[in-house]
C-alpha cells in the first residue's frame, strides 16, 4: 500500500471520527431537556442564543439570500426546534427523537409535489416502513398520558422537512452564515413569549451554555468538517447513530425507558432511513432529500 493510499484512509477515518463525535454530541440534547425544569421555549430561546454567539465566529460575506425562502427557513426552524424540545417535556426522548428522524420521510413527498421530482423506488420503501413506524408509535400512545407530546414529536419532523426543502433555496448560502441567522431569528421570534420567563440560576446558565455551544455549535462544525472527506450517503449514515444513542443517554441518566411501542416504530423509522442510505451509498446515488438531511437538532 502506497504512502498516498495510506493517507487517504487515514482522511477517511478522521472524517468517520469526526462525525461520529458530532452525532454523539447532538444525542445529548435529550439529557439536558430532560434536567432542566425551565419552560421548553425558554429553552430553545437560550440555546439559539448561545449558538447564535458561537455561529457568529463562521458567518461569511455571501451571496444575497432570497427573502421568501429565508423567512421560511427561520420560521421552520424556529416552530420545529421549540415543537421538538416541547415534545422532550411531554413524552420521552425516544418517541421525540425518533419521530422528529421522520423529517427526511415526509421530505420525499414535499420535494415530489414541489419540484415534480419522482420518488425512487428506495425512496418508495423507505416512505412505506417509515409511515408504518409513525403509526406503530401513535397507536401505542393512544390513550396515553404523553398522546400530546407524540403529536408534537411528529409535528416537529414535519416542520423539519419544510426547513430542509427550504435549504433548496439557499443551497447558494454559507452555512455557517444561515445558520447564525436562524439561530438570531429564533432568538427574537421567541422573545415576546419568554420575556417574562427569562430568569436563570447559574447552573441552569451553564446548562444552557453548553447546549448551545457544545451539544449544538462545535458538532454542526465537526460534521461540516466531516463532509469534506466523507460523501453526504455515509455522513447521513453514520449520524443515524444519534436516535440510537439519545434514549439511552436519558435511559441511563434518569431511568426513562421506551415503550415496546417506541423500541419497534423508531426501530422501523431508523432502519428505513439507514437502509435507504446504504442503497445509494452502494449503487453510488444521492436523493433529493440529501440536502439538509442532518441541520440542527
């Protein structure tokens, strides 16, 4: 083996790490929502805040962003991450993560009655098995205590894929730049409904801190570095780590444990996701979802 094919294993691992780190480090978000006792909203409104801090270090001089596809784009994200920590305080943190891991699913039919791009057959079974694991985790939780919060759970997965078909048009943006935006936006979007709310202990501060910068900036940054060594295939792959590893960082830390309900619907939801990817990781194919399939949890 040549010194050349040697390094480009080498760049190939680091970029494994890098994200796998990323993924790890997204997972955590169930935990902290899970310890802290402020109202959801104050919540996203500290961590957008703190994220906006760490984002405004990438923003870049870029191309004139359209004005409709960004309102859109802030407006999503905002309504999908405040419905997505809502559903953390109602119901556990499997039926949140794993439904909000619907968001690529439903981008399937958006991107077909918006652009009239055909779904592949892959994506066609990958919709089917998806579906059927939304409908596995509903009917387990009808009737239930947290029948709101799984309601909420599946809402924020369709608020994420309105965000993703909305990064469509701004593939032209700088990431780091849209981000920082969306993050800001969030920020003053959310003000008027948690001004009131907006008193922190120091380590309610601290939490929220590292929410922001550590479980939300540094691994949007490893998986951008990621991606410049690793196809978007395997990097939305190797991320499907997070759904997994999430229930079990909450199971471990304050003895939450999933429904029989949750186990087999997120497994269903999770494994039709992975299998898609791998389709196309192998047959050397990217779908129309690809673009955003992993921004900011």
């Amino acid at each position: 083996m040549n010194s050349k094919s040697c390094s480009g294993n080498a760049d190939l691992n680091r970029g494994r790490i890098l994200l796998l780190t990323a993924a790890a480090l997204w997972s955590l978000a169930g935990i902290f929502i899970k310890f802290l006792s402020l109202p959801p909203l104050t919540i996203v409104f500290y961590r957008s805040f703190f994220a906006s801090l760490f984002f405004s270090f990438f923003v870049r001089r870029s191309v004139a962003m359209p004005r409709g596809p960004l309102l859109v784009s802030m407006a999503a994200y905002t309504a999908a991450i405040s419905a997505f920590v809502s559903a953390n305080k109602i119901t556990s943190a499997a039926n949140a993560i794993a439904l909000q891991y619907t968001a690529p699913i439903f981008v399937f039919v958006m991107i077909h009655f918006s652009f009239r791009e055909k779904i592949a057959g892959i994506s066609w079974v990958s919709l089917v098995f998806g579906m059927f694991g939304i409908a596995v985790i509903c009917v387990g939780s009808a009737g239930q205590p947290d029948a709101a919060g799984v309601a909420i759970a599946l809402l924020s997965g369709l608020l994420f894929a309105i965000y993703m078909v909305s990064l469509r048009y701004l593939k032209e943006a700088n990431p780091g730049t849209l981000t920082f935006l969306n993050n800001l936006a969030c920020c003053l979007i959310l003000l008027p409904f948690v001004k009131s709310e907006l008193s922190l202990s120091f380590n309610e501060g601290c939490i929220v801190a590292v929410m922001g910068i550590a479980q939300l900036g540094i691994p949007y940054w490893l998986f951008s570095k990621g991606l410049e060594k690793i196809s978007l295939q395997e990097a939305s792959l190797i991320v499907l780590i997070e759904p997994v590893l999430n229930p079990i960082w909450v199971a471990l830390a304050v003895g939450e444990v999933p429904s029989k309900a949750t186990l087999i619907g997120g497994s269903l939801i999770i494994t039709s996701l992975g299998f898609r990817t791998l389709w196309q990781l192998f047959n050397g194919t990217a779908g129309p979802a690809q673009r955003g399939d992993r921004d900011f949890a």
